[in-house]
C-alpha cells in the first residue's frame, strides 16, 4: 500500500511538472493573422508592397541576375536596398513590383 501511494505520488508530481514546463515554453506572438509564403514574407494591405517576418531583418537581400542587373523579390528588398521607386527599364524592375503596371514600381 505504501509503494503504491508512493509511486502515485510521483506520478502526480511529474505529470504537473511537465504542465508547468509546457507552460513556460515561448509561444509565437503574431502582431495580425495571415500566412506567410515560404519566404517568411506577405502582402501589406494597408502599406502596399510586402513585408517580412523572422528573419532578423525586415527584407530579403536582392539577387543579383545573370546580366549584371539586381532583381528584388518584392517592394520591401528594393527600399532596403535603396532603389524604390524602380522605373521600367532600371535595373531590378519586374512586374511583380508595378501593381498598377504605371511603369514605376513600388512607388
């Protein structure tokens, strides 16, 4: 009698030692909803252009292209990088970037 009280007593013990562990565990904190495309990044509705999250900064660095010119993977890249707005013709224009195909994107 005395083994099984003892053995369900530390049953008991580590079952609430690992609620509490489970508890003090960080959780994500997510600052509005929405999925993220593979790339940690999604459109900014109310900003225009994209953001990013997690990756320790707030846009992908440009890929360079076999022409020697930049490519920029979204609005945000191109103001990190300090050439937004990028007109038709610039280097690291693409069409993902004119939204309203006005020839200037992430203006």
């Amino acid at each position: 009698m005395k083994v099984e009280f003892a053995l369900l007593t530390a049953l008991h013990v580590a079952a609430i030692l690992l609620m509490l562990g489970s508890l003090a565990g960080t959780t994500p904190a997510f600052g509005h909803p929405g999925g993220l495309a593979s790339d940690g990044c999604h459109n900014d509705r109310r900003n225009g252009g994209r953001h990013c999250h997690g990756s320790g900064s707030s846009a992908p660095a440009p890929k360079k292209t076999g022409k020697g010119g930049a490519y920029y993977a979204n609005c945000a890249a191109a103001r990190a990088a300090g050439a937004a707005p990028v007109r038709r013709g610039q280097p690291g224009y693409g069409s993902h970037l004119d939204r309203d195909g006005d020839g200037v994107g992430c203006e």
